[in-house]
C-alpha cells in the first residue's frame, strides 16, 4: 500500500515540475555553457521540458516493477534534478 501512495507522489511531483519547466523557461532553453560563460548549445523548449520527464517515468516503472527500487528512486532523483537545475540556469 505504502507503494502506491510513493508512486503517486512521484507522478504528481513528475507532471508539477514538467509544467513548471513548460511555462516558466524561454522558447529556446540553454543547455550548455562553456567555459567562457557563453551558451554553447541550445534546444527548443519541449525537449528541454521532456527530457527530465522521460527520466522520471523510467524511475518510476522501474520502481513500479520492484527490479531496484533504489534504482528507480536514483532515476526520478536526478530527473528532478535535470528539471529544478534547467530552470535556474535559463532565469
């Protein structure tokens, strides 16, 4: 039962930082910078948005299915991460 609730929280923290990627950050979101402290690569905002989400989901179902659970949690971990990080560089 525990489970079920932990797997929501995630979702729902999942689909909140998604929307707060897709509304809050620029058409054209900075993903790279270099030494210099210049953008070197840059990508529109639905991949930007996406790609902390893609992480997350594999955390999840991996988490759901109970291969690793600590695997799973790592996952969803670090596509928040990707997501909070995206956000504060691209202010």
């Amino acid at each position: 039962m525990k489970k079920k609730y932990v797997i929501i929280l995630l979702a729902v923290v999942s689909i909140t930082l998604f929307l707060l990627d897709y509304f809050v950050l620029p058409d054209t979101v900075v993903i790279q910078v270099g030494f210099d402290g210049n953008p070197t690569n840059t990508v529109p905002k639905v991949i930007a948005s996406f790609i902390p989400v893609i992480l997350e989901v594999v955390g999840i179902v991996t988490f759901k299915n109970g291969e690793d659970i600590k695997k799973g949690l790592i996952m969803c971990a670090i596509g928040y991460a990707a997501a909070i990080i995206t956000i504060f560089m691209n202010m």
